[in-house]
C-alpha cells in the first residue's frame, strides 16, 4: 500500500474515532445532559474572562445566531452565565457556571490523557517530528478553511 493510502486510511479513521470516543468518554452520568458540540461551546468559552458571543461565534467558526441556539440551551442545563455589558448592554457576556467548570476540566483531562498516551514512549526528537508534522497538518485546514470562506 502506498503511503499516500495508508496516512488516508489513517487520518480518517483517526477522526472518526477521536469523536467517537470522545462523545463515549465526555458524556458520563455526571454530564448526561450534554453533547459532543455543548463540550466545545464549553472549551470554547473557557475559564478566563467573559467573552462575547462574536468572540466564541467566529473560534468556533459558526454563527452568532448558530452560537445562541447552543448557548441559549447550556444556560437552561446550568452550565454558562449570560450577562449584558455594564458600558454597552447590547453586548452580552458569556462565562462558565460553577458546573460548566466542571465539565470543562473533564473535557481538559480527557484531551491531557490522550496527549500522554500518545508521547509516553516518544523520545523529544520524535515528539518535535510529531508536533512539525501536526502543525502541517494544522495549517492545511486551516487554509482550507480559509479558502472556503473568501467563496
């Protein structure tokens, strides 16, 4: 098999299983209520300040509208906090419930495990192979992305 073939296979399967098992791991008894796309709304929140809807619309490339519907059901669930601006109050902020914490250092832990168990045995040359070649990868999509968007 040619190895252009074969990083294929291996890509596709890789994503395919990373959401898999990722949705199989992320949504515990404990998070029940929540979906693979509610855990990256969450992420993309984050711990830090508030941030605007526009802010987590566009790192998630959706939206604003698309952003509500999510953000709209994760305030029913208790798992973010929406408040208006105190200088502008059309703008309205988004943080993470006490709950909403919670899920996202679940999220961060299961990410932490698989970035260990991919390493573990790794030595530093090849883990700085591993990053070049995701980086690469990385920049590729992301330029995809970007072509897609100036259609």
């Amino acid at each position: 098999m040619r190895i252009q073939e074969t990083l294929n296979e291996l890509l596709v399967e890789l994503f395919h299983n990373i959401m898999d098992i990722e949705e199989k791991t992320l949504i515990t008894q404990e998070f029940k209520d929540l979906t693979n796309n509610d855990m990256h709304v969450i992420e993309a929140i984050g711990t830090g300040r508030p941030k605007n809807m526009s802010t987590i619309a566009k790192e998630l490339s959706v939206t604003v509208g698309t952003l509500t519907i999510s953000v709209n059901n994760l305030v029913k669930k208790g798992y973010v906090l929406r408040e208006r601006g105190t200088t502008d109050r059309r703008v309205v902020y988004i943080s993470l419930s006490p709950k909403g914490k919670k899920a996202n250092e679940h999220h961060a832990r299961f990410h932490q495990e698989m970035i260990e168990a991919i390493i573990k045995e790794l030595d530093e040359e090849q883990k700085k192979l591993l990053a070049d070649t995701m980086t690469k990868l990385n920049h590729f999509f992301i330029d995809k992305k970007s072509k897609e968007i100036r259609k």
